[in-house]
C-alpha cells in the first residue's frame, strides 16, 4: 500500500511504492525548477561506481569511455575485471544526469485521469489539497530502468545488470555491455549484405518472445519497436531502454493488455516492413 508524507505546508508526497524512501523537500525544489540551462553536467563519481562493481565482484580497470548520448545523458562503455574467471569484460553505463532533461520525469494529471497507467510507471506524486488539477506525478526513470533490469534477469535478449548509482533522482545503470549493432544501423549494410549476415526472421522472433516473457513477468515495454533493438555480435536480439516500462497483469481486459497488445503489433509491423524490403 502506499504511504502519503508531507515534505512542505502546501502539498502532500504520495510514495507509490511504500519500501521507498520519500523525496526531500530539495528534491522537489529541484524538480519544480525552474531549470539551470546553464549548469555543468555533473557525472556519478568514478568511485562509486568502482565501488557498486565491487559488489557484483567485479573490479573496474582504467577511466571511462563514451560511447555516445543518450535521452539523459551520455553513455559510456567501461573495461572491468573478473577474479572468478580471470577475464576482462565491457560495461556500458548509462548516465541519467542531464539537468536539462528531469523536467522529462515531472508531468501533470488530474487525480481523476489515470492515462499514466499505460505509460511509464511514476514512482511518487505530488498532491495539491486545495486543487488537484495540480497535482504532479514524477517518473524516476533511472529507478525505473534499474527495476525493470534487476528483476527481468534470468529472461534472455534483457541485458545483464551490475548495479546502479544514485545521487538523488540522478545516477547511473550499470548493464551488459552489447557487441553489435542496433537495429537501425543493419538496415544500412544494404540488401545483400543483410541477406548474408543478418537472420531477421529469428532476430525478430527472439525479440518478440523478450517483449511477451517480460510482459507475463508484469514489465510490458513501452516502446520495443523504437531504437531500442541490439543486435550482438553473436546474433543474439537484445531489447533495452527498459525505464520505459508500464507494470501490471496482461491476463485481464484492460489499458494494461491494450498497451501489451499494441506493442506486440508494433513489432509484427516493424518485422513485415523489414521483410517485405528483402
């Protein structure tokens, strides 16, 4: 059950999920802005993440390598050691630290609408007693992601998780780091380059079966037919961006099954127009 707080005299904290810690009233400060468009971006500290590997017994070697940008901030691709089989491997972590996009987390709904239930899952809500057309939900989408990767492990073509760095509403994710290419970019190795290397039928099929076990697992994507397809090296489908999630059961009638369905749809149109092109 959830549990309400009052943070400031004004307004009241719904925690949706009651094992969570409350916002402070500084948090939501920062939440409301108004932003700093100006500011630094300001990266998780190297050594925490040292330190959250240490805890998948992993230890990490050298600095970090950015890969490119994400939604919210950089990606990068970092080298980390494993005593238990004596080998190097690649992580990528992806960064939830740009200031300019958190007013991304913060949307507004009436109390009495509940449209966010088929989009991304809001972790708390900001209730104004005196007029609930202000009331705000906020979507923590590295605590999303970190979520949705912690308890999906086990369900292949979800990258493995390695942790995750917080500092407030800011962090980082630690994942698997993919070889290979995302969806998109085949499409540019030109037909008779894709014919030979590229089985899209099985990658198609795999992504399908990770989209429908995450689903009966209660994490229905939002998006699977977005750029949110890699494709490793060993041909091995992949499904990320996992903060872009809805929770709940898809064995009832309802937005939950719609939403499910829907995406089940956007992936058999994305397969039919890769297929109907070769």
């Amino acid at each position: 059950m959830s549990k309400i707080y009052h943070p400031n005299d004004h307004e009241d904290l719904l925690v949706f999920n009651p094992d969570d810690e409350p916002l402070k009233p500084e948090q939501i400060e920062d939440l409301e802005g108004p932003l700093n468009k100006e500011a630094k971006l300001v990266l998780p500290d190297l050594i925490k993440v040292k330190d959250e590997l240490l805890q998948h017994d992993l230890e990490l070697r050298g600095e970090r390598e950015i890969c490119s940008s994400g939604v919210f901030g950089p990606l990068f691709k970092l080298r980390a050691f494993d005593p238990k089989t004596g080998q190097e491997i690649y992580l990528l972590e992806r960064t939830f630290t740009d200031v300019q996009d958190l007013e991304r987390r913060f949307s507004l709904a009436a109390v009495s609408n509940t449209p966010w239930r088929t989009d991304s899952e809001p972790r708390y809500e900001i209730i104004n007693p005196l007029d609930h057309h202000q009331d705000k939900l906020i979507i923590d989408y590295l605590y999303n992601e970190a979520k949705a990767l912690e308890d999906l492990q086990g369900v292949k073509g979800v990258p493995k998780f390695y942790g995750a760095v917080y500092d407030d509403l800011r962090g980082s994710i630690l994942e698997e780091f993919i070889t290979g290419s995302d969806l998109s970019e085949i499409l540019m190795a030109g037909k008779e380059q894709i014919k030979k290397n590229w089985p899209l039928a099985d990658i198609f099929e795999q992504i399908k079966k990770t989209y429908t076990q995450a689903a009966e697992m209660g994490f229905i994507h939002n998006n699977p037919a977005g750029g949110t397809i890699m494709i490793g090296a060993d041909k091995q489908a992949y499904l990320a961006d996992w903060y872009l999630y809805s929770q709940g059961l898809i064995n009832n009638e309802g937005p939950i099954k719609e939403k499910y369905l829907q995406g089940l749809k956007d992936l058999e149109d994305l397969e039919k127009n890769f297929l109907d092109c070769f």
